[in-house]
C-alpha cells in the first residue's frame, strides 16, 4: 500500500439512492425534501466544492441487492473508496453471501440498521454475535448505528469482541436539540475505553434543531467524544443526503472542519481522512 497522503481526505460516512417509496418508507413526510434520487455524480460536486477527494458509501436498505448495487456503484466511480453493504448476519447463509462478496476490493465493512430495532439487546442475541464474528475471516469493519438507549449494549458486544473493528455511526445520536448530555456521555466514556472502537463525527444536524441550529450546539458533545476518544480515532462524515435535512452539505462539514482548526496539521488531516484510511484499510491513491 503506498504511504497516505495527507491531502487524501474522505467523507467516511454518506448514501445513495434511487428513491422507491416501498423500499424507503423510513423517508416521512418530514423528510419530502430527499425523497428523490442521489447519486454519485450529485456527491462529486459537493466534495470538490469542500476540497475532499473520496467517500465512503453506506448501506441504507437491509438486502443483498442493495450491497451488490453499491459496489457496482464503487466499480464505476473511483472517488468512492469503500461500501459498508449489507448481509444478514444472524442468517445460517452468512457464510454463502459472504463468500459472494469476498475479494470486493472496495467492501470494506457491514452494517445493521440496529436502531430500529425494537429489542435494546438485538446485539446480544446469539445469531447476530455468530455474524458478527465471521467478519473478521473477510477483514471487514462493523458500523454500529444505535441510539443512546442502546449504549449499554454496544458496551457488552465490544468486551466480547476485543480484536474486531468497530466504529460508532453519527456518535450515537445524542439528543442535540434538548441539550441533554446524560446519560449518553457517561456511556460514550466507558465505550471509547475498547481501542478497537472509533467514531463518525457525522449524523449530527438531524439530531439538532433543523435549519435552527448554531455551530456552538454542538460543542458540548464534541467535546466529550473529543476527551473519550482522542483524534486518532476520529472520523468526518456528512450523512449526505440525509444532512440537507438540516443543513447543507458544506455547513454539515463545517462544523467539523470548524472544530477541529486548533488542532495540530497531522490531527486534522486524520480526522478529515487518515484516520478513515486506516480504518476501512481503504486502497490509497498515488
């Protein structure tokens, strides 16, 4: 692999869809706004116009079809440097739909939509644990997407796993607009204690007060997830689309970009993209 460059910045975390209102029911009225197609010539706009110069794509429907789309996506589109798809982990299939996947260069983890689930435990059960476990046969990263109710059962499944690699989606979706910090703080602090954990700066302008949020509303939780995690373990993401909810792709950016200016050059560059590299252990560009 050739040595990062430090230029080489990533938007760990966005989507893409051609909108169906069958498989996206969880689009409400609320959210007419993206009820449409994005697409990756739609995205490359937007990274140029903030100097980023790749992404990372994750899944938002729970099917194979919608993995197997993606890569293809990743096929066509060299700025899109790795799929977090979908199989399901708690099928005895799991191994044949890994199998279908192994050797996809641009596959660099999985992810369930946990937060929905109705069971605060789901990650418990034993089936999703067995899942859970074959990733690291392929190498491959699982993006946990929860809320803050559902800490403390993030917080078992890494003591379970020490050597699998974990990264916490949109820092767990705090409650932004209530200004409340506990008990998701005290929570964040005990989860960033397992090294094999990281966290997406991303996800945050939903989780605030939409088009009424000021940049100082969300320095309270960064801060927190600052001090639990370090730098090193820290990644940019917009939740594009999903952001424009809330704010625009450059103000979401920002107010990551924004935070981290009194940092050292090769903190920043890590969270705007190294870190992100390593991680995903994404193939980097001469």
């Amino acid at each position: 692999m050739i040595p990062p460059n430090q230029n080489d910045r990533i938007d760990a975390h966005q989507h893409f869809w051609r909108y169906n209102p069958a498989q996206h029911a969880w689009m409400t009225e609320e959210m007419a706004a993206i009820r449409k197609n994005f697409l990756p010539p739609d995205l490359k706009l937007l990274l140029d116009r903030v100097g980023f110069t790749g992404c990372v794509v994750v899944q938002v429907r729970q099917s194979l079809e919608e993995t197997r789309w993606l890569l293809e996506l990743a096929g066509r589109y060299d700025f899109i440097r790795g799929v977090v798809g979908w199989v399901d982990l708690r099928s005895p299939e799991l191994p044949d739909q890994m199998r279908e996947f192994a050797g996809r260069e641009k596959l660099v983890g999985v992810r369930h939509i946990v937060q929905d689930e109705p069971d605060d435990e789901f990650m418990l059960g034993e089936d999703f644990q067995r899942g859970i476990r074959l990733l690291a046969e392929f190498d491959l990263a699982y993006d946990v997407l929860i809320y803050p109710r559902q800490l403390p059962a993030a917080l078992r499944l890494l003591e379970k796993f020490p050597s699998q690699l974990f990264v916490l989606d949109h820092i767990a979706k705090p409650p932004i607009a209530e200004g409340a910090l506990e008990p998701w703080a005290t929570h964040i602090r005990r989860l960033a204690q397992a090294p094999n954990l990281y966290c997406k700066l991303s996800g945050m302008v939903t989780e605030a007060r939409w088009q009424a949020w000021r940049e100082d509303d969300f320095r309270p939780y960064l801060d927190i997830v600052f001090e639990a995690f370090g730098p090193a373990r820290l990644m940019i993401g917009s939740d594009w689309p999903v952001c424009t909810l809330a704010a625009s792709y450059e103000g979401a950016m920002g107010i990551v970009m924004n935070y981290i200016k009194p940092l050292s050059t090769a903190e920043q560059e890590g969270i705007l993209g190294a870190n992100c590299v390593r991680f995903y252990k994404l193939t980097v560009r001469a």
